[in-house]
C-alpha cells in the first residue's frame, strides 16, 4: 500500500512533508553524533519523534473513519434485509 493511502485525504500532503522532515531531522541528529554535540542531536532526535507521533495520530484517524464507516455500511445493510424481510412478510 502506497504511504499516503494510510492517511486521510486532508492529511496526506502533510504527511509526505512530515516523512521529509523526519529524514532531514534524522540525518542532522546523526551529523551531530559524528560531531560528538549529544544535547543537538538529541534535540534534533525529539524533533523527529515528536512527527513520527503526529504521523501516528493521523493513521489512527483514518483507521477510526474507516472503522465508523464499515460500521455504518452495516447498518445500511442490515436494515435494508429487514425491509425485504418486511416486505416478504407483508407477501405473504
């Protein structure tokens, strides 16, 4: 599955410039461990997770709507059996 068909519609431009922004926050955490600066790269590291949640939240999101929208798919179709089982009923 393609990476933004995890994210809703409204988020999935966001969430490519998060993806970016993680691989450039990774990549300055680890130029700050080769320059032994530990408290830079450790920021530059909480950057990156601190997206990577928001990449979480917005995964979550679509796996609530999608959920709600199977639930209510159901719904429709039980209660369409019901009016063909009405209707049968009322047939006979």
């Amino acid at each position: 599955m393609p990476f933004t068909n995890q994210f809703l519609k409204k988020d999935r431009a966001l969430s490519l410039l998060y993806r970016a922004e993680m691989n450039k926050y990774f990549k300055f955490s680890m130029d700050c461990l080769d320059k032994e600066e530990f408290n830079k790269s450790e920021m530059h590291f909480n950057h990156l997770l601190s997206l990577r949640r928001e990449l979480v939240r917005m995964h979550r999101d679509k796996i609530a709507v999608d959920a709600a929208q199977a639930g209510l798919n159901y719904i429709e179709r039980r209660q369409m059996s019901d009016q063909a089982l009405k209707i049968r009923k009322d047939w006979f």
